[in-house]
C-alpha cells in the first residue's frame, strides 16, 4: 500500500488537479491511507479494518438494529443488517446500502454511525447488505448477493415495517458500482421498483482506462493500480469481452429506465471521468440525474477527513436530494 507525494503535479511532470486544503493535510499525515494496492496486500488490508460497534452504528440506541437472512441466486446466505429509529411507527422509507472497499474488503456496519444519523434525520430505516467478497468470491456471486438481499426486502418490506414503493438503492465505492449493477439488474428482469439510487464516488468501470485514471495513478487514494487489483478480484477468470454491464455498469449502451440517480465523486480521484460519464450518459437517455463533482475531493474524502467543510457541503448534498426525493 504506497504512498506518494501529494499536490497540483509531481516529479513525473502530470498535472493534476489540487487537493482540497483538508484533504491535502489529511494525505499528507495519515498512516493508513490507500495509494495503491497489490493482491498480495488485501489481507493486510482486511486485517487492519476497525468495524464500529454496536452503540457507535445504532447511535447509542437511538436505532433499533436486527439482522435477517436472504438466500442468494446459489443458496448461500445473504446476511442483512436493519436499523430503524427507535421513535419512528412504519412503513418507512428504506435506504438499501451496499458497503465500499474495492470489492475486496468491507462488511455491512462500515459508515452505518454515519448513514444512521441520516436516516434519524429523514425518518428512515436502512438495510445494509453483507455481500460476498472478491477474489474468494467473483462475480456474479456479490453482485447475486446484492440483487438477493433487494428482492428479499422488497418482498419482506411489510413485515420489516419497511414502504416497498419508497426504497433508495445507495452505493458508496466499489458498492456504488454494485448497486448501479443491482439497479441495471432490477431495470432489465422486473425487478423491485426503485425509488432512486445514490451512488457515492461509484467503482463503475473495470477498464480503468480513463484520463482522470491515469491523471492520478500514484497519487490520492485508491489510484489505478489499487482499481486494477480490485476489478481482477472481482472479475476473476473473465475474459475482457465476456463482462457484462451488471458487473461493469459502464458498459452498458442503455441506460433509460432507470430510477432518479444521484453521483457524486471528486475531482481528484480515479473515478472522476467514469462518474461524470455514467450521468452524462443517464441525461443523453432521457433519465434523471444530479451530479456533483467536489472540488479538490480525493477518493473517500468524506470519510478520510469527516469534519472538513467539504465533507460536510457532501454530505448535506445527499441529504437535501434524498429529502427532495421522498417528498415526490
């Protein structure tokens, strides 16, 4: 897991684009920021994952939290985690959240304290899936796991005291690139009806190819070696021509039918192209689309430096599209 040297441009002589003040501050001091990525390090990685306890995610008991189990496409068990406001009688919305970590790290209670506070906020409950992991587990079985846990839910809302008409797929990170997987897979087999999808700095294109991909290889977090790592976990033995849009979600051609997205990314980071090109493409098909390119955010910024102005602009922006959401 290197690091490198952080600014506008670097010895290499590649321009890039500035780091936010706090984030800057935030990569130039922290010891446990992800640059790049070797297969052989993921478990390291994993190894060094600090999981929130149960009083930090359930807000010290301001949510109620139970976990049911679903049944992926193979039978495996699809573990999901449900937190609810403890002062809030149902049906409520429901924000199906679908955990980061580059497909290969990550569990179900990663930024719960902070997507609880949001749901006390909006008077919501949240369903966090435990999908399998890359490379035990390549694609289809994360993102069956993903689709499983939806349907399951969807199907369950009523007992859960959950709105089947009122779900928002949301994403952050490689599980922004599942969940726009998730969606594409709801849109295309008649799936749950989605009210929207939030998908944080999505992971949504396995070529890793982009210009903002190579701007920033070595610098930030999660660079493009990091990605390259990342995708072939996921992707294992598949070749180049044989993946298809549900696990790459870039790749596919049409992306009407969708449900009201909302992206967001930094302008410094390696998904900076991929993302902006995912909403261009949604407005080109006639979808709806709100887009937010944070100046100066590397990947993750807003977990990277949580009490940093642009982290809180980021998450007030999520909050204030989920409000406009659910009053339609």
């Amino acid at each position: 897991m290197q690091r490198s040297p952080q600014g506008t441009s670097v010895d290499d002589g590649v321009a890039r684009p500035p780091f936010d003040p706090d984030v800057r501050a935030a990569l130039d001091t922290a010891d446990d920021v992800v640059v790049s990525l070797a297969p052989e390090e993921i478990p390291t990685l994993r190894a060094r994952a600090v999981i929130p306890t149960p009083a930090e995610y359930t807000l010290e008991g301001r949510l109620r939290a139970e976990e049911h189990v679903a049944r992926s496409a193979d039978g495996a068990p699809v573990r999901l985690v449900v937190l609810r406001p403890r002062d809030r009688g149902g049906p409520l919305p429901v924000i199906y959240h679908v955990h980061g970590g580059g497909m290969v790290v990550g569990t179900p209670f990663d930024v719960l304290p902070t997507l609880g506070q949001l749901a006390l906020d909006l008077g919501a409950a949240i369903v966090s899936v435990d999908y399998r992991l890359a490379p035990e587990h390549t694609y289809p079985a994360p993102l069956d796991d993903v689709y499983a846990g939806l349907v399951w839910m969807s199907e369950h809302a009523e007992d859960l005291g959950l709105d089947p008409d009122r779900i928002v797929l949301e994403g952050v990170s490689a599980g922004g690139g599942l969940a726009a997987g998730a969606a594409l897979a709801a849109r295309d087999r008649g799936g749950p009806a989605l009210l929207g999808q939030m998908l944080v700095y999505p992971m949504l294109d396995h070529r890793n190819d982009s210009a903002s991909a190579h701007q920033m290889a070595g610098a930030g977090t999660w660079d493009r070696t990091a990605n390259a790592t990342g995708w072939a976990a996921y992707l294992g033995a598949l070749s180049a021509e044989a993946v298809p849009i549900y696990a790459s979600p870039a790749l596919a051609d049409d992306l009407s039918g969708l449900p009201p997205t909302f992206i967001e990314v930094g302008s410094a980071e390696t998904f900076r192209d991929e993302d902006v090109d995912y909403a261009r493409r949604i407005w080109a098909s006639g979808g709806d689309a709100e887009l937010h390119v944070w100046p100066g955010g590397a990947h993750a910024f807003d977990a990277l430096v949580p009490s940093a102005p642009l982290s809180r602009d980021a998450r007030h922006a999520r909050s204030r599209w989920l409000q406009r959401l659910l009053s339609r």
